[in-house]
C-alpha cells in the first residue's frame, strides 16, 4: 500500500539501503540513488521520444488525410525503431572546415538544454526532480543553452545556408523569448512563487487558464516560436535555406536536434499544462494514486502537444518580417499591457471571494484582447486602403 | 546538501544520453570520406566565396533589446513573487518601471530598427 | 565548510585574468570579454559576503543584480560604440583608434 | 576535504582555465565560447554559495543574451573573420605584470582583514531569498530607487546603443 502511494521514496528507501549494506557512505548512497532515479526518468523520455515521432507521423498524416506509417509492425509502430537503426549505421560527415569541438558539440547542447527541462517539471504530487524555488526562471536558463546551441551549430558548420539559417533562428528566439518571459510572470503573481509545485497547488480552485486566458494564448504563441516550428519555422525555410542551421549535420547528430525538437514540443506542451491548466491536478483525482496523476499529467503534455501540431499543420509559414512585425509591434506591446493590468488587478481584486477575483481577471482579460484585436483591425484597414485606396472599403459598406 | 547538486545531475545525465547516442552513431556507421562528401553543401554547386559573409547589423538590434528586457524580467520576477503581500504601491513601482521601458522600446520602433529592411 | 578566503581567491584571480584581457588585447571585443570577466569577479564577492554575513540582509544579491543591469548596458552601448567604429573606421584594433591624439 | 570543498576546488579550476583561454584563444568566436564555460562556471558558483536565483539570472542573461550578444558583434564587425596578426598588444607583458601586482596585493590585502577565514552560518529551513529580494527591492526604506534607477540605466543604454549603432554616415 505504501508503494502505491509513493513509489519513487519506497524504491529509492529499499536501494539506498542495499547501498548502505555495502558499505558505501550514506551521502555517497543518496547521491547514487538520486543519480539512478535521474537516468530512469530520462531513459524513460527517451523511449517517450522514440513513440513521439510515430505519433507526429500518424497525426499529420491525419491531418493531411493519409494513413501514415503502416507497414512495420502493427499500426507502423516499430517504424521509428528502423528510423533509429538508420540513423545510426549512416555516415557521419563532418564539412571541410567546419570547427570540429563545436561541431560536435551542438546537438549534444541542444539535447541536453531539453532534458534539464525535466528538472523542475512535477509529474505527480510526490514526483519532481528538484524542488527549486526559481523553476520558472530555470525553464529561461534551458532555453538560453538550448539558443546557444543553435548558434554554435550554425557556426561551426561553414556552410552559408546553416549560419544565416541559425542567426534567423536566434533573432527568432530571442524576440519571442520577451513575452514568453512576460507570461511567465503573471503565473507566477497569481501563485505568488516561481516554484513549479506551488504554482500547481495555486491551481486548486480555479486553473489559471481561466484567470489569464489572454496569457496562455501568448504563451502559446511564444513556445511555438521558441520550438521553431511552423508558422515560425523560417530558419528551415526549405525553398531558401535547405534546412537551416542543421544543413550539415548527418547520422545520429541530426537525430539529436530532431528528437530533441519533438522532446521539446511534448515538454513544453507539459509546461503549458502546468502552467494554465493545473498540470497533475484534476478534480482531486490526483490524490488517488500518483501513477494516476502521471497519466493526468501526460495526458494535459499529450493535448499541449497536439494543440502544437494542430497548429504547425494548419498554418503556412510566415516571412521573417511578418515574423518580426508581429513579435515586436503587437506581442511584446500587448504582453507587457496585460502584465501591467494583470498586476493592478491582483492588487485590487485581492481579499475578494474566488469567484469575484476569477470573473474579474478573466474579464480584463477579455478586454486587453478586444482592445487590441480592434487596434489591429483598424492597423489592417489603414493598410488595406493604402494599397486599395478607400474607395473599395466605402463600397464594401453598401 | 545543496539541492542544485541534483540540478548537475541531470545536466550530466542530459549530457551522458546524446554523447551515447552520437558515439553509437560513430562506431557502427561507414566511414569513407571523400572531398566532394565532405565540402561545403550548397545545393550541388560548388561552394563560391567564404562564409563568413557580412550581416545585417540589425541582428544586433534583436539582441540588444532582448537584453534590456531579459534584465528588466530579472527585477521583475522577485517583485511578482512578493506582489500579493505588498499592494498597490509596489504594483505602482512595477508599472513605473515597466513603462520607462516600454519609452525605449517605442523609441527604437519610431528609428525603424524593429523592422525588417 | 568552504571558507571565505576560497571565494575571495577566486575571485581576485579571476578579476586579475579578466584585466589582463583588458589591457592587452587589441581587439576592442575581446576588451569588453575581459571587462565582463572583471564584472563577474566582482559579483561573486558581492554574493560571497551576503552569504557569509547576515542572509537576511539582502544588500549583496540586490547589488549583484544591480550589477547583472550595468553590465547588460556596458555591453550593449560598448558593442555599439565598436559597431559604429568599425562601420565608420573599418577596424576594431583599439590600437588603431587614435584620431583623438591629434 | 569534504565533498563540498572538492566540488568547489573543481568548479573554480575550471573557471578559471576558461577564463584563461578567454584572453588568450585568438579566435574570437570561441572566446566567447570561452566566456560562456566561464560565466557557467561562475553560476555553479553562486548554486554553491545557496543563491539559487543568482546563479539562474547568471544564466538567463550572461549566456541567454550577453554571450548571443557578443556572438552576433563578432559576427558583424568581421567581414571576412581573419584571425592572422597578433591578438594581444606589444606592451601585453605590462597587462600581465599590473593584473598580477593586482592579484598580489588584493590577496595581501584580504590576510590582514580579520573576517578572512569566516565560515557560514546554516540557512534556516524555509527562507525565501527571492521573497525577501521581492520586499526589499520594492520596499521605500531599502532598495526602490535603485530598483527604478536600473530601469532608466537600461532605457538609457538602449536608446545610446541604438543611436549610436545606427546614425546614418
């Protein structure tokens, strides 16, 4: 019964006391343990990662009314086995005058930007890598390797293709990381800590989608651009820059920056879940057993995930000026006015009952999003008629 | 003990998983390198002029702004923490704050560095 | 337990390794990679002594942050002044910088 | 030595070796590469010093920006990214004698101070560093002038560099 209950400390109890037995130091032996726990969980994502590229598969081809892999195994399932074995017996090239150290370590970087991801993320009640009280700022440290990690693989590469495809990746990445960081604040006012858990236990009475759904929508947006991934995938812009700032790599390297894009999609897929939509928690369903907040939790990183893909093969890729326009001069504006106003409305809404307090937010909301959804329209109609003349509007009126 | 030892942790397993990965890579796949394999690819034509060409300054644009505004999340992240208990001057504080910043972004959209030329 | 001394070496060494970047290289980039260095040093004493002094009293992480904020703009006015420099001038070599002689 | 002593000796050498290879690489690219294992370095060093939110502010802005920044600057004043001729000055040795002077006389300096060899006092269980960095920074006694002085620096460092950078010849 105790086992159902906590799993993880009665397994890592039953080891740390094998350990001990040994002979080994108990510090020693807890460092081991946690070290064994760290290498399940990953090996565990890993394998999670090798089902995510069937998935993907199966989902676009749904999207675009195919079937998708179906000859190897039952459903095609064993196919990104043979896509794993391919990619391994490939030749590995290396371009002249690539500088070989960063070469290498690029993909090593970008993988691991997204595994440490899995620090700070609770999957159950009793389940969490580290319990850090800055888990919100951590997933912006994650994400500045994983932006290095781009520009050195852009770099390193000597190829023109990869460099400017990287360097539009990383304007990308930075410009979209402003309201990313913006909205991570708001989460982070309503639970008053920037500790991932205490977020999650915020949640309890009312999800923060509901109290910000203007923020979860921006911070939609910006973990798309922050994955690169369509409609901000113009570094990969195949018809202008082959694949960006991957074009040379071959073999497993590839492997690792293509597994770690999907990784990262699921996994900020979680985060999203966490953040808006109360990541382990259900209706108190999650006190039953942990395993079954971990399939609450997985399913909430399932749907952020496919509410990505919905997304990238619904949209058609933007130019990188409309990119730009649209990040700096409607998001970032638009995300700083609703933290301010998120910020006021905490202060003056605070000691009112739940319900007030929610109708409030989620009413400021609403009108951030109309005031702006206006100004855009008006934006559009003026250039409209710079190209149509006004005339045409005045007729569309009749 | 220090909590972010287990932080180094997973940094070293996050490090270990792909090293084994790309090793694995290197161990079981062919190894015949040839020059045209392995210069330069640019869709078949051989490569013209060095790489390293000249950028558009605006790049650094994008990255300076980024910065002023990753530094002024860094004050602003210990001020959200603490919002709930300190009431309305310290939101006061926060949106003087953010809008001395918000003049610098303005200021650098009126010189047309946001947009793409 | 570390010692206070450890930080304080380190970071002394550090500080002298940033300033030799600082005055000997010609790049005026690699002056800057310097200076942050020396920033950096600075900044891990103003946290050694919150941690080694009252942890209540915040005044060492605040004025690391505060520090965190002038190095961001160091940065970024000093890279601009070299881009503007290197635009007007096509050189970064401090060295060859030397209208304001005459 | 205790572990912790150990893991300290090998986050500090390897510090400083970066930061070595900062000043000497000629490559400028990779000394910025340099400079990040250097600022990470020093963010390892913070997590052992407890400052959990400096290190990963360390993080977020020294290599999130600050390296991605000098990056692009390398990048952009470089036509074509030759590293021949010397990188260091003729008169480096003078660099090298005045950084060693300084070394030399702040560690002279630190033996004769009487708080030198302080050891820590334990943190109490469940203070809350951010929290308290929240309150004091908004505080009127403690540190909101500073707070808000900060935000008109980077105001006025992003309108300098922008002026700066791009006033038409």
């Amino acid at each position: 019964m105790n086992f159902w209950n906590d799993p993880l400390k009665v397994a890592a109890e039953w080891l740390e006391g094998i350990f001990t037995g040994w002979g080994l130091d108990a510090v020693f032996a807890h460092v081991l343990v946690v070290f064994l726990g760290v290498l399940l969980l990953i090996t565990v994502l890993m394998v999670l990662d090798i089902f995510l590229v069937w998935i993907e598969r199966k989902i676009v081809a749904r999207f675009q009314d195919r079937i998708g892999p179906n000859r190897v195994g039952p459903y095609g399932l064993i196919q990104p086995f043979a896509d794993i074995i391919k990619l391994i017996i490939k030749e590995d090239t290396t371009p002249d005058g690539a500088d070989k150290v960063v070469y290498n370590l690029a993909p090593i970087l970008s993988m691991m930007s997204v595994l440490i991801l899995w620090a700070i993320v609770p999957i159950a009640p009793v389940m969490l890598g580290v319990d850090l009280n800055v888990g919100v700022l951590f997933m912006i440290a994650a994400g500045a390797i994983g932006t290095l990690s781009i520009i050195m693989a852009g770099w390193s590469s000597n190829n023109k293709f990869a460099l400017i495809g990287g360097f539009r990746q990383v304007a990308m990445m930075v410009a979209f990381e402003i309201p990313m960081l913006t909205m991570l604040l708001i989460p982070t006012i309503f639970a008053g800590s920037m500790n991932m858990n205490a977020i999650i236990q915020g949640q309890g009475s009312l999800w923060y989608f509901v109290l910000s759904p203007l923020g979860a929508l921006i911070f939609l947006i910006a973990i798309i651009a922050e994955l690169g991934r369509a409609p901000f995938d113009l570094a990969e812009g195949e018809s202008e820059l082959v694949a960006g700032f991957n074009t040379e790599y071959s073999g497993m390297k590839f492997g690792m920056f293509y597994a770690g894009e999907l990784l990262h999609a699921m996994t900020f897929g979680g985060i999203w879940g966490i953040l808006f939509f109360g990541g382990y928690r259900f209706f108190g369903l999650e006190q039953v057993s942990p395993f079954l907040a971990i399939a609450i939790f997985l399913f909430k990183a399932l749907v952020g995930y496919w509410v990505i893909m919905w997304v990238k093969y619904t949209m058609m890729r933007i130019r990188i000026d409309q990119m730009l326009t649209f990040n700096w001069m409607f998001l970032t504006p638009l995300s700083f006015v609703l933290l301010m106003v998120t910020a006021f409305m905490n202060a003056l809404l605070a000691g009112t009952p739940t319900w007030v307090y929610g109708i409030g937010m989620f009413l400021s909301n609403v009108v951030v999003g109309w005031i702006a959804m206006e100004l855009v329209r008006s934006y559009s109609r003026r250039e409209r008629e710079k190209i149509e003349g006004p005339k045409k509007v005045a007729e569309a009126h009749h | 003990m220090n909590e972010w030892i287990y932080v180094a942790l997973f940094m070293i397993v996050g490090a270990i998983i792909p090293i084994g990965a790309i090793a694995a890579g290197f161990i079981f796949g062919p190894k015949k390198p040839n020059p045209i394999k392995q210069s330069t690819y640019e869709c078949g034509i051989e490569p013209v002029g060095d790489v390293w060409v000249q950028f558009k300054a605006q790049y650094y644009i994008f990255a300076l702004v980024f910065l002023v505004f990753d530094v002024e999340a860094v004050f602003l992240f210990p001020w959200a923490v603490k919002l709930g208990q300190l009431g309305m001057y310290a939101v006061v504080e926060g949106i003087i704050f953010i809008s001395i910043l918000i003049v610098g972004l303005v200021y650098t959209w009126r010189k047309g560095m946001l947009e793409w030329s | 337990m570390i010692p206070l001394s450890w930080y304080l070496y380190f970071s002394a060494a550090l500080f002298g390794i940033g300033l030799f970047g600082a005055l000997s290289r010609r790049n005026a980039v690699a002056i800057l990679l310097g200076i942050e260095l020396m920033l950096n040093a600075v900044n891990v004493n103003l946290v050694a002594f919150w941690r080694y002094g009252d942890i209540t009293m915040m005044a060492g992480q605040v004025f690391a942050i505060i520090v965190f904020a002038v190095a961001a703009a160091e940065v970024s006015v000093g890279l601009a002044l070299v881009i503007s420099v290197y635009r007007r001038r096509n050189t970064v070599i401090a060295d060859e910088l030397d209208m304001l002689k005459w | 030595m205790t572990p912790e002593q150990i893991i300290f000796l090998i986050v500090a050498g390897a510090t400083l070796v970066s930061g070595l290879m900062v000043v000497s690489t000629r490559n400028l690219v990779h000394a910025a590469l340099w400079l990040v294992a250097t600022l990470f370095g020093v963010a390892a060093m913070y997590a052992i010093l407890n400052a959990g939110f400096i290190a990963v502010v360390q993080v977020v802005v020294y290599v999130g920006a600050i390296a991605i920044l000098f990056i692009f600057a390398v990048m952009l004043t470089r036509r074509d990214m030759r590293d021949s001729g010397p990188q260091h000055n003729k008169n480096w040795w003078a660099g090298a004698f005045v950084s060693v002077l300084t070394f030399g006389g702040l560690v002279a300096l630190f033996q004769s101070w009487a708080g030198f060899s302080k050891t820590a006092a334990v943190i109490p269980s469940g203070f809350d560093a951010v929290g308290l960095l929240g309150s004091q920074l908004t505080s009127p006694e403690a540190y909101v002038l500073p707070f808000e002085v900060a935000s008109v620096l980077l105001l006025a460092a992003m309108v300098g560099a922008v002026y700066v950078a791009f006033t038409r010849k």
